[in-house]
C-alpha cells in the first residue's frame, strides 16, 4: 500500500472501531470488551487473508471477480462480487481497506448477539458467568465473519433478526431490514426466517386474532414471494416432483466431499447428521491444524450444550420468553435442511454461523429458566 492508502485504512480502522464501540454501548455491553472484542475480530479479519491468498479462497475469488464481472446485484455470489465491485473498482480501495468494512460488518452482528447472550445469562459466578463472554470470543465466528464474502453479511442479518425478535412489535422494521439483508447472499435462509416468523405468530397466545391475521398474511406474502428466489438458488429450480427433490438432495450429500473435511452424510441417521452439524469435527475427524483448534471450540459448544440446553429447553418451550418460538422454528429448520445437504465439514463450520445466533440465544434461555427452576424448586430451610 501507497502512504495515500495507508491513510485510508488507518481512517477506515478508527471510524469503523469508533462507530461500531458506539453502536455496542448502547446495546449496554462495557466498552472496555468492545474494543477486546473489537481488535480481536479484526485480528481474525487479517488472519483470515493471510490463510486465503496463497490457497486462492472465496476471498481473493470475490476480490478479483469484482475487477472482472459486470455489476449484477442477484442474490448471491453475484452480490457479494458487485458489493465489493463498488470498493474495489469503482472507489479504487485496496484489499485491506475492503477487508475492514466487511469486518465491520460482522463485528456489529456480533455486538447484537452480545447484547442478548450478556443481558439474559443469568449466571454471575467467577466460571458460569464468563460463558457468554467465552461464546462471543470463540475463534470460529470472528474468523469467518470478518472477510470479504456471504458469511459476514449473513451473521450480520441472523443477529439483527435476533436482537428484532425479542421486542418483534417495536423492532419490526429491524427484521424486515434483517430478511433483505440475508435475502441478498442466501434467499433461501431468508425464505425460512419468515416462514419461521409467521408460523411463531399463529403460536402466539399473546397477539390478538386480527393482529395475527394481519402481520402473517404481510408476512406470507413477502415470503411467497421470496421462495422462486430460494428454489432456483438452491438448484431445485429443475425439480417437478418430490422424487426430484429428493435425488437432488441425496446428490448434494455427496458434493464436497474430497479433502479432509469431507464425510460421507448418507451413510448416517438423521441424530448423526444433526450433530455432525452442530459439533464436529471433534478432535478424531479434525482436518488438520484448524480442525483441531475448531474441535476445542466445538467440545465447549458441546459441554455446555449438555449443561444447559437438554435440561433448559423444555422450560423455554412451555414459558414462550419472546421470539423463543421464532428461533425454536427457525433453528430447527435450517439445521435439518443443512445438516442433511452439506458433506463437507468445513462448508458446515462456515454456514452454521447462521445458526449460532438462535442456537445460543436458546441456549442462553435454557440457562436462564434452569437456575429459577432449582430456585423455585429449592427447599426452604424456614419452620
């Protein structure tokens, strides 16, 4: 980089650090973690480049597409390269300067699922309390959400769909924003939010029949309308029958399976493919140097998964906390339709960052009705 350049990115780091710290302040997350959190998103950014440009990843592919390819703003791959397109050729940014304003981007999504994980983590304790804080520093997210690609943009519009869900009436037009949002890198995640949304809304004792009636018909709508998108994106355009549907499927159980993170899905139950999804590699099935750093990672995820959310989440269930049943119906669904489509446990590592956002928030929620249970359930001591 020229001194011109480097100018810009050193502008570029401070406005976007100065900004995103603002925005983490008042969803009431202490600046002093913010900017820890912050600089290590940002760390992950640069060493997420440097991984990238000797193996030409999805990286150096959008960076150089983008001086290449005509504009062409269609939900996906497209987006992503004409996004760039505009910093890269059209403002004559370099690739480090890019990189920051796609890491900016991930780094407000992982501010909003801070705010939700520290406001409902009901545990103080010197180890307990810490857990929300070590989910939020967990090297997987800020590694792939913080470089030029759809990841960053997709956690982005997860989280904020979370922080819209759990006030739906006064944040509204923040999942709206959110559904546009992963509807231009992953139309058919988008297609599920709102299926999710108007489904978790028939399930709401709380909102009145002509409120019901009203947002899921806006809701369905807006959802039918994004479903051709999501098909012909997923590559069932073709498909005229169930069978179709269903070989396509098989077929993509066998995509990407060659190098060391591929498995063979279709020789597992559904149970095995659920968490093959959600927690391996494990340390047997680890690819590599990465691979054993994710295994740590996913043993954590795993540990308190089975402290919390299989005791925990029979209480969220019956208590309906708010959009509790929005991301119950939404995690359930992008689980099965991706765990049962991606053989690849490195596609899977990246994609279920989409995930992570309902599954913690859940998981979280878990924690919480399990600690006023054992209180409730505590016997008194008094005669």
């Amino acid at each position: 980089m020229d001194i011109l350049q480097i100018f810009v990115f050193l502008i570029l780091f401070v406005f976007s650090g100065y900004i995103s710290i603002a925005i983490g302040v008042r969803l009431n997350i202490k600046a002093g973690f913010l900017v820890a959190l912050f600089l290590w998103h940002t760390g992950f950014c640069f060493l997420y480049y440097y991984m990238t440009t000797t193996t030409m990843g999805d990286l150096m592919g959008y960076w150089e597409s983008s001086f290449v390819d005509d504009f062409d703003f269609s939900p996906g791959t497209e987006f992503v390269t004409s996004l760039t397109k505009i910093f890269s050729d059209s403002l004559g940014l370099t690739i480090e300067n890019t990189l920051l304003i796609y890491n900016f981007i991930g780094v407000i999504g992982l501010f909003l699922l801070g705010h939700v994980l520290i406001i409902y983590w009901p545990y103080k304790g010197k180890l307990q309390g810490l857990i929300p804080y070590i989910l939020l520093l967990l090297p997987g997210i800020s590694y792939w959400t913080s470089a030029i690609g759809k990841d960053s943009i997709a956690f982005f519009a997860a989280s904020l769909a979370l922080f819209a869900s759990i006030n739906i009436e006064k944040r509204h037009y923040l999942f709206a924003i959110a559904s546009i949002v992963m509807f231009v890198v992953r139309p058919h995640i988008a297609a599920i939010m709102l299926l999710s949304l108007a489904l978790s809304l028939v399930l709401d004792k709380k909102a009145g029949l002509l409120n019901k009636l009203f947002l899921v018909s806006i809701v369905s709508l807006i959802g039918m309308s994004m479903i051709p998108f999501a098909i012909d994106y997923i590559g069932l355009g073709e498909a005229t029958s169930i069978g179709d549907a269903n070989e396509y499927m098989e077929s993509r159980q066998g995509y990407n399976q060659e190098g060391g993170g591929g498995i063979n899905i279709s020789s597992l139950t559904l149970p095995e493919q659920l968490f093959a999804y959600l927690f391996r590699p494990l340390f047997f099935d680890a690819p590599g140097a990465l691979g054993i750093i994710v295994s740590f990672e996913n043993l954590f995820i795993l540990i308190v998964f089975c402290l919390f959310f299989l005791k925990g989440i029979v209480f969220v269930v019956q208590k309906r906390p708010p959009g509790a049943i929005y991301h119950i119906i939404f995690f359930t669904i992008g689980l099965c339709i991706m765990a049962t489509t991606s053989a690849n446990l490195g596609i899977s590592i990246r994609q279920k960052t989409m995930l992570l956002p309902s599954f913690f928030y859940l998981l979280v929620l878990s924690a919480y009705y399990l600690k006023a249970s054992k209180i409730i359930q505590k016997p008194s001591h008094r005669i």
